[in-house]
C-alpha cells in the first residue's frame, strides 16, 4: 500500500464495536475505495466502514 496521498487519495475507515477507527486501504479513485467499503460493510460484524478524501494540504 502506497502513502502517497497525491496518488492514492481516497481512504476506506473502518469503525468497530468500541469506536476504534482504522485505516482499510487508500485508493486511486472515490468508486475503488466506495466499492471496497461496500463489499467489507456486508460481512455484518458490527463494523462500520466509510469513505474519506485526504486533505491536500501543503506543509
């Protein structure tokens, strides 16, 4: 998994059952990360996925 937000500027979070929240993966594209979200979201466990953009902001 590449860190590069300019790259791969699409985060799927995942939230469990005691409020952690975890970074899945980043992605290229808005659809990638929104279907990989989807498809962990049915497994039913109690967690909650989502999708979220990197901030492009400049140090």
């Amino acid at each position: 998994m590449n860190d590069s937000g300019a790259l791969l500027p699409w985060l799927v979070i995942r939230q469990d059952d005691n409020g952690n929240r975890y970074r899945v993966g980043r992605y290229a594209t808005e659809d990638e990360a929104q279907k990989m979200a989807d498809g962990l979201g049915t497994r039913g466990h109690g967690q909650v996925y989502w999708v979220e953009r990197v901030s492009q902001t400049t140090p």
